[in-house]
C-alpha cells in the first residue's frame, strides 16, 4: 500500500512537472513582418528595425508610462536593462540589447512561471513600446 502511494505521489509530480515544462517552453509566434513577437518560455521577444537609443527610450518611457515600479535601471551602448514590479509585486524585466545599425532586440519577462496573464501584461508592455515608436 506505501509503495502505491509513493508511485500515485511521484506520477502526480511527474505530470505536474511536465505541464509546468509545457508552459515554459511552448513557442509562440505572434503577428506577422515587422510586427512579428515570439512568446517561448516565459518571455516575450521582438526584434525591431530601429536604432538601439531610440527602442531604449521608448521601453523606459513605457514603464514609466505604465507606472512599474522600477526597482533598477541601466544600459550603455550595447545593452539595456530594467528591473521593475507591477504593483501586485510581480517581477517584469526588460532586456534592450543593441544588434547593430538599425537593429536592437526587446526580451520582456513577467513573473517566474510564464502564464497566461504574464503573458498579456508582457503584450501591454510591449505594445507601449511600440505605440512610443509610431508602430
């Protein structure tokens, strides 16, 4: 009778690491050209055909804008990150990273597991870049 048990308790943490995995590492793929974002483990990313400083004042204008608490903030020529909370003191995370000329990647991740609703707050962040961008 134990070892059923320690069989039924390890196959329910089985299945739930494997849903768990499912969430984190199913691939996404949003919109369509230059509008095109990728959601995939956690984290929602866009490339954009734009110069690095101006994609980097636009992401730190849309948290401010969208009243994130910002816990950190810093970039140089190359890369740019931010540290902030929503005001239920869930983390999100912006990642500004200069590709070129004219080229610069946004990585934007809320939460820690990648759910549905952290996927949405990362759309709305996201799409507040691309509102300060004239997207």
């Amino acid at each position: 009778m134990l070892r059923k048990r320690g069989l039924l308790a390890f196959l329910a943490l089985a299945g739930a690491a494997a849903m768990l995995a499912g969430c984190l590492l199913s691939n996404e793929t949003i919109g369509s050209g230059e509008a095109t974002r990728t959601w995939r483990g956690g984290k929602l990313t866009k490339n954009y055909g734009a110069d690095y400083e101006k994609v980097w004042v636009a992401a730190s204008g849309a948290v401010r804008e969208m009243k994130l608490g910002v816990d950190s903030e810093q970039h140089d020529a190359l890369i740019g990150r931010i540290h902030a909370r929503r005001v239920d003191d869930i983390a999100v995370r912006l990642d500004v990273d200069n590709l070129g000329e004219k080229q610069t990647r946004v990585v934007i991740w809320v939460g820690a597991i990648g759910r549905e609703r952290d996927k949405q707050c990362a759309m709305a962040v996201m799409d507040c870049i691309d509102k300060k961008l004239g997207k």
